[in-house]
C-alpha cells in the first residue's frame, strides 16, 4: 500500500486527531465523575466510581495512541511540543497515576482511610484535567513565554475542568437513579452554563491572538459554510439546559439525551479547532508536512494502524456492549 508523502501526513493526523477526540470523550466523562465525587456521600461516591469502573483504565488507551502516533508520525512536532508542556505533562502523568492507585486502594486499604482516597481520586482527577486544559492554552497560544500567555492557559485549564465535569454530569445522569440522578442534573445545569462560557471566551480569544485563524474563519464565503457549527454548538447547549428542566423523567425516559449531546458539543468544538490550526500541527511554526515522518516509515506503520485501531475501537466497543445499563453495586475481584 503506497501513498503520497502528504497524503500519508494528512492519514495520520486524521488518525491522531480521532484518537485525541476519543480520549476527550471518554476519559473527559470519567474524568469529570472524578471531579464531581462527593467526600461527605459515601454511597453515592460507590456508585459514581462504579459508574465508570470497568471503562476508565481503557478509555486512556486513546491518549497513549495519540501520543505515540504523535511521536512516530509527526517526531518533530513531538519533540518540540513536549519540550515546552514538559513540566504539565508531568503533572499530568504523576495525577494519571494518583487516580489508578486510589481507585485501588480507597477498596482495599481500611476503611478509616477510604475517605483520604476519595479525595486523591478527586483531586487526580481535577489535576489531569486542569493540565489538558493549560497544555491546550499554551498549544493555541503558540507556546508564548508573556503574562497574556500563562492567563490564557489557565482560563483553558479552568474551561476544560468545566466541560469534563459537564460530560460526567451528564454520563451520571444516564447510568444511575434516585436521588444520584437528581443532583447530576443540578451539576449539569451548572457546569454547563460554565462549559458554555468557556467555549464562547475560548471562541472569542482564539481569532484575535492567531491572525491566521481569523482569516480562515472570516474569509468569504468560507463564513457562510461555518457559520452553522457554532449555531447547532449553541442550539445543542440551550436545548440540553432546556431538556434538564424535565429530568429525571418517568420511566427514566431521555436520560440519555444530555450525554450524547455533550458528545456532539464536544465534536463540533474539536472540529472548529482543528479547522483553525490545519495543516499546522505546531501553530504557526511546523504543517504536518514539514515535521513529518519519512514517506516508506509511515507506509511500513500505516499497516500497524490499520490492525490496531480497529482491534481498540472492538474492545472499546464490546466492553460498553456489555456494561451498558444502570450501574450496579462496585466490585473488586
């Protein structure tokens, strides 16, 4: 199987961003459940962490492949990416790490101590979560050393923290009953005027400080084309918040509806910023074609991806097959 060296550049970005859009999903929602746990509702913390149990170790899959794609198809780009996130990657492995051991051990250490694991799995989860979003601030912009810099980065920690615990509110409110339901619909209701705000001010900043973005999205008539994402992003948020009102229903009825818009919300987000940044894969300094692999190396890897990715999206799939429905009472074997 041979391609053109750009064609194969753009395969594998299509690949890496599919895999970042995956991981956001899936462990934004685990991430958030993380970040809305409870200290002083014992049961309901249970709950919530069986809620996301058996998904939450393989949701981070996503990220691994993201990264090593990164690293084989683009070594450039990886190089010079993580040589600036390098202290919030760290933070953010040490916090990956944090969650995986109190997951464990808030079950098997004693249970004077289950509450000291509740919050290191709550504060791991807010941690992981703020260092995605700070690192996504630098990324936009540009890896800029200035106060102007540092502030964005921040106010994109603070946004993503936000829409994570938005995406688990709503995961919460499909996967679990009584009075659980009733106060992941409240958080819902308020990290999702939040996770709003956050998307306009991101939307906002985010042409005025890269002129090139400005010109791709205010360029005629390539505004006409774009102009209906950001109003379905907007439609989807009012209708949610609207939808919220009438939750939870009889017979549970729509409870599945503020999740997968959350998805969509999250789609549409991820695709107006990969439209903002392409063919850059380091904003404003390396395309895709220019930092990318040799043409016969990403050849011999594409049949690598080509087995992997679908064997991941099986298992992905088989385990939610089979884990779907209401939560249960959390195990540990």
């Amino acid at each position: 199987m041979m391609f053109e060296a750009n064609t194969l550049a753009v395969i594998f970005v299509s690949l890496m961003g599919f895999a970042i859009l995956l991981y956001a999903i899936l462990d934004g929602y685990d991430l958030g459940v993380g970040i809305l746990l409870p200290l002083t509702q014992k049961d309901d913390s249970d709950t919530m962490i069986a809620s996301i149990g058996p998904f939450w170790d393989a949701n981070e899959t996503w990220l691994v492949l993201a990264v090593g794609l990164l690293l084989i198809a683009f070594p450039f780009a990886h190089s010079y990416i993580f040589k600036e996130l390098y202290l919030p990657t760290a933070v953010l492995l040490i916090s990956l790490i944090l969650r995986g051991i109190a997951f464990d051990f808030r079950a098997k250490a004693a249970f004077t101590h289950k509450d000291t694991w509740n919050k290191v799995f709550k504060g791991g989860s807010l941690l992981a979560a703020m260092s995605q979003g700070y690192m996504l601030g630098m990324y936009v912009m540009g890896f800029e050393s200035t106060p102007a810099a540092y502030g964005f980065s921040l106010l994109s920690a603070l946004g993503v923290a936000a829409a994570y615990a938005y995406i688990g509110a709503c995961w919460l409110i499909m996967k679990t009953e009584g009075s659980l339901q009733i106060q992941a619909v409240q958080w819902a209701k308020k990290t999702g005027v939040i996770c709003f705000i956050g998307v306009i001010a991101v939307s906002a900043v985010n042409p005025l400080i890269n002129p090139d973005v400005y010109a791709k999205w205010f360029a005629w008539p390539t505004t006409l084309y774009l102009l209906p994402l950001p109003i379905m992003c907007f439609a989807l948020f009012t209708y949610t918040q609207i939808h919220l009102r009438k939750l939870p229903a009889k017979n549970d009825k729509g409870c599945w509806q503020p999740f997968v818009n959350a998805v969509v919300i999250f789609m549409f987000c991820f695709f107006g910023f990969a439209f903002s940044f392409f063919p850059y894969i380091v904003p404003g300094k390396l395309t895709i074609w220019e930092s990318a692999s040799a043409p016969e190396s990403l050849s011999f890897i594409l049949w690598g991806a080509i087995i992997v990715v679908p064997v991941i999206i099986s298992y992905t799939v088989f385990s939610y097959r089979v884990f779907w429905g209401k939560v249960r009472e959390l195990t540990y074997h």
